[in-house]
C-alpha cells in the first residue's frame, strides 16, 4: 500500500510534498509543478504550498476538492482502490493510485479532511 516516493530533483525531503503530490497527480515533473505552483503563489501574492494556492491550481485544471469525514490515508485506500486522489490533511498531502499511496515516508497513520479528484 505505501510506495516509497521523492521525486524532488535533487533528492531532497524539504517540506515539499505539496509539489511531490500536485506532480504525481497531474502526471507533471517535479520541476515543472513548482514553477506552476510558483507562479500560481505569485498571482494570489501567497506562497506555493499554501492550501489555498495549490487548491486553486488543482481546481483550475479540472479537479474537484471532496470534504470527507476524517479517516487515516491507509483507511482511504482500503476503500478507494481504483483512480488517482491527492489527500490532504490540513498540514501534509499525498498522493493515491489505485489503493496505493506514494510519499516519500509512511504517512498512512496521517488522518485526511478532504481529497482532490477528476472525473475522467
């Protein structure tokens, strides 16, 4: 169920899971997502790992924010073992395909608040 992931470009694990994530999600490099997400920041004069700003970019390419009823992440992919969610907590994010959930340490104790998906 838990994948070991990082693809920060120079290996680093630096409080960047928000571009670890919106990367994996969106099938975009790492590179690519932080100058998106950076940009994004620039346009609402916030940071790109503020919940608002990278809530903004995944709702304008098409995903949708679902509230749900707190549940760990290892919880939610035993139930969702089909498609791709970024799960959010309020304070960390990680990305699920497919009941599996990719981050670059165990976070599947970690209690979600709401996810992100997109209706293909």
């Amino acid at each position: 169920m838990y994948k070991p992931y990082n693809e920060n470009s120079c290996g680093l694990r630096v409080g960047d899971c928000v571009i670890r994530a919106v990367s994996l999600l969106t099938n975009k490099s790492w590179d690519e997502t932080y100058v998106d997400l950076a940009f994004q920041g620039f346009k609402m004069c916030d940071m790109p790992s503020s919940n608002s700003v990278w809530g903004q970019y995944l709702i304008d390419n098409g995903y949708s924010l679902i509230p749900i009823q707190p549940i760990t992440v290892q919880e939610f992919c035993e139930q969702h073992t089909q498609g791709t969610y970024l799960l959010a907590t309020g304070s960390h994010v990680v990305t699920v395909k497919d009941g599996d959930y990719f981050d670059s340490w165990d976070s599947g104790n970690e209690l979600i608040i709401y996810y992100f998906t997109k209706e293909e």
